[in-house]
C-alpha cells in the first residue's frame, strides 16, 4: 500500500503541474522531442514521411516549432530524413490517434498534430507510460523487498531524479518511455526465471526490439536478461545449457526483436536507401577518449551532481545489494560499466541543453535494486536515529531535485553551460542577477573547445 501511495503522489504532483504550467497554452514541441513525434502527424495527417514539406507551415502556426531542423536531413532520391529512431511515435500513438479523432469529430481545434488536443495528448501520454513504468517496477521489486523500501525507492526515482522533469515540464523525449522498457525488461527477466514460462520470453525480445527503435544504445539493457543470477563460472555454463533448452522459445523471442527492429530499418531504407543507417551526421563516439569522470561529477551536467540518488545507489547500494542477493551483483556491475562508457564517450558528452544527465534517466530502473537493498538494509536496524537520518538524507534528495526542477524551467539553472561557481552561486536562489551569467557561466574558451570537439 506505501508504495501505491507513493506513485499516486508522484502522479498528483505532475498533474498539478501540468495544470498550473502556462508554458503548455503555447506548445511542447521546441525541441528533440519534435523529432521524435513528428513522425505521428507526417504519415498519419500530412501524408508526407518522405518530404515532410508540412513543417514550415506548421511553424509559421506554431513559432515554438523548430523550422531550421538539426535532426532533418537530406536523404535518398529527395526525400528528407529523421535522425531519431522512431520507438518514441509508438508509445505516442494511442493518444495521437485519440486528439485526432476529437478534432475531426469536433472541429473545435485543428486537426494539424501540433493544436492544443495533439498537446495535451503528448503530455499525458509521458506521464502514463512513466506511471505505468513505476507499478510494473513496484511489482518486481517487491518480488524481493518490503513494501516501505519500494516505496522508498519510487519516491527517490520518480521525484528525486531528472525522471520527474522530463515527465513534467519537457515531455516527448524516449528517455521516460524508455523507462517503462528498461523496468518491464526486469519484471519478465525475473518471471523468466523464476517460472519458467516462454511468454515472458518472448515479451522480453518484444521488449529488447522495442528498446533497439525507441534508443539504440540502450539495447545494452540485453545484458540484464543474459547475466541475470549469474555469479561464477558454473552458473554461466549452467545458462548456456538454459539457452540451448530452450533454443525454440529463443528463437521465436529473436524473431520478436527483429520483427520490431524492422520498423527502423524499413524506415531507414524508405528515407536513405540504405537498410543499416547511421542518422547522426557529424556526431559519434569517441571510444579512445571518454568523458566518464566529467559525465558523472561535472556541474555542467554530472549524473552524481543532479542525481546524488544515483551517487548513494552505486556506492552504498551496491554493498547493501550484495549482503541481499550476491547472484544479482554481476549484471548490475557489467551493464553499468558498459553503459558508462559508451555513454559518455559520446562525443556530445553532455548531451546538448538540458537537465542533468539526460542518457542515463532510464537506467534507473536498474539502479533501484541496489536502492530499493539499501532502503531495507537501513530500515531493519532498530535505531531511530539511523532511520530517520536517512529519511532526512533522500527527503533532501528529492526536495534538492524538485527545487532545481523548478530553477531549470524558469532559466536560473543554465541549460548547457553550468559551472561550479555559477552552481553555487545559484544554489537555493528563486532568482538570479543577471551578470552572473556573463561572469560565472562556463569560460567561453572551454565552452567553444567542448563544441568543436563534437564534429570530426
């Protein structure tokens, strides 16, 4: 019941929000999250996937909508191309398809894609997929814990984490709607193996195809359902053997994954000509130099700065994990090592403007088990004082979050160029004097260094 109560509360306080948020009277899509939707009205309303030549209209309707679009480019045989993978349209679909049918038997608004009905639609549907994200979450988790520390760890995830502003005040990214994968991945992995049952093998290869098109280096998560208990070297070889059992079943879950993975490569070759094709023009990885100590503790967008939950999950939880169930340590440790380092070796390591550390959002739903052990692990020493410093500690937490939040969307917090004297020069402030930008924010010199570094 705690833990219900607390995605309840996470709920009311988006909605809230979301009600009281003037910002949506204008519109949401100003950014990445355009690229991500805009397949929805292009083929469903405007007919137009290849040349997508409905957007300067739309733009002149709508001036929040980016017209000089980064992730538009020049395809095959005249047609235009869409970098982001198109995973995020499909979980946006339902309630496209709902707006548009209100405004078509209404006609009280556009039936454009972009009216108010369209908004609302792209709002609600983040924090939808986002709530039913947290239960499914809740339900694996309470496989092995209490039902306070699940509820603890929700509370920390939905409201201590940047989770909360990207479902709240800039909807339409995948990383909420990867969070519903990556916690769905961990409930059937465990059903899995628990019983044995081939139907959640084959929603986790459903899953992991739809993982691969919402945002493809997140298919990493593949080691979570590979490694699962695995802890020596007599386990794995008792996997393998698993694997082999089973190689019907696996191959009908492979199948699965590339039934889904399809819907990108046929996009692909619709707009490129090409079935395998890198969309990101003049970004990519830089394996040989990465970023991993900047994206973890930088106050540009440091993972540890914005989300000390994460710090406290890895280097407190870990251990109190491993006292709980030693089998669970190894996938954790080798799909974060990986993720870390691909991640950050992005040449764009900071992920362009936004609030914290965007990439790695999802993730959290990994990290709650070592959150969610280090919750009960304190909440069963008999000491008040122990418990209720560390009550105080994630309140803290949270609160510290839903603060900056707030400092983000108003423009106090730096969108791309925070800086330890400016972090803490803005720290706890509702307002901020504006030369502070100029003598605080992040020398101009590093700043242009960082930003040429990107392209090849």
């Amino acid at each position: 019941m705690k833990s219900r109560f607390a995605i309840g509360l996470f709920f009311f306080i988006s909605i809230c929000l979301v009600f009281n948020n003037k910002e949506w009277k204008k519109n949401i899509y100003t950014s990445d999250n355009t690229g991500y939707y805009l397949y929805l009205p292009a083929t469903i309303i405007y007919h137009g996937l290849g040349s997508l030549s409905f957007l300067q209209s739309v733009q002149e309707k709508y001036p929040t909508i980016p017209v000089t679009t980064w992730f538009i480019y020049d395809g095959a045989a005249g047609k235009k191309n869409d970098k982001y993978a198109i995973g995020t349209c499909l979980f946006e679909l339902p309630l496209f398809l709902a707006a548009h049918a209100y405004c078509l038997a209404t006609h009280k608004y556009a039936a454009d894609g972009f009216s108010a009905p369209y908004q609302w639609a792209g709002i609600f549907s983040c924090i939808l997929w986002v709530v039913a994200g947290l239960f499914v979450l809740r339900k694996f988790l309470l496989c092995y814990y209490n039902d306070l520390a699940v509820a603890v760890a929700i509370l920390c995830i939905s409201l201590g984490t940047n989770l909360y502003y990207y479902t709240v005040f800039e909807p339409g990214f995948s990383h909420p709607y990867s969070f519903f994968l990556f916690s769905s991945i961990l409930y059937c992995t465990r059903q899995w193996y628990g019983q044995q049952c081939t139907k959640y093998l084959y929603l986790l290869g459903f899953l992991l195809g739809l993982v691969a098109v919402t945002r493809p280096v997140n298919i990493i998560v593949a080691v979570i359902p590979l490694l699962w208990e695995v802890n020596s070297l007599s386990s794995l070889k008792q996997r393998l053997r698993s694997f082999y059992t089973h190689k019907k079943a696996i191959s009908i879950s492979l199948f699965l994954f590339l039934c889904m993975l399809s819907l990108q490569l046929a996009y692909w070759k619709f707009s490129s000509g090409h079935w395998l094709y890198f969309s990101y023009k003049g970004e990519g990885f830089d394996f040989l130099h990465p970023r991993i100590r900047k994206g973890l503790f930088s106050y540009r967008k440091g993972w540890f700065v914005y989300a000390p939950v994460a710090f406290i999950s890895l280097t407190i939880g870990i251990p109190a994990l491993w006292f709980k169930n030693k089998k669970l340590i190894l996938a954790i440790i080798v799909f974060f090592s990986i993720l870390i380092y691909v991640v950050f070796s992005w040449r764009n390591w900071w992920y362009g403007g936004g609030f914290g550390c965007r990439p790695l959002i999802e993730s959290m739903a990994v990290l709650s088990l070592p959150l969610t052990a280090l919750a009960e692990k304190v909440f069963s020493y008999r000491r008040i004082l122990f418990s209720l410093s560390f009550f105080v500690m994630i309140s803290g937490f949270i609160v510290l979050n839903l603060f900056q939040s707030w400092q983000f969307s108003v423009g106090i917090i730096h969108y791309d160029r925070m800086s330890k004297e400016y972090y803490w020069r803005v720290f706890g402030k509702t307002k901020i004097n504006p030369l502070d930008y100029e003598k605080y924010l992040m020398d101009e010199h590093e700043y242009w260094r960082e930003i040429t570094r990107i392209s090849y």
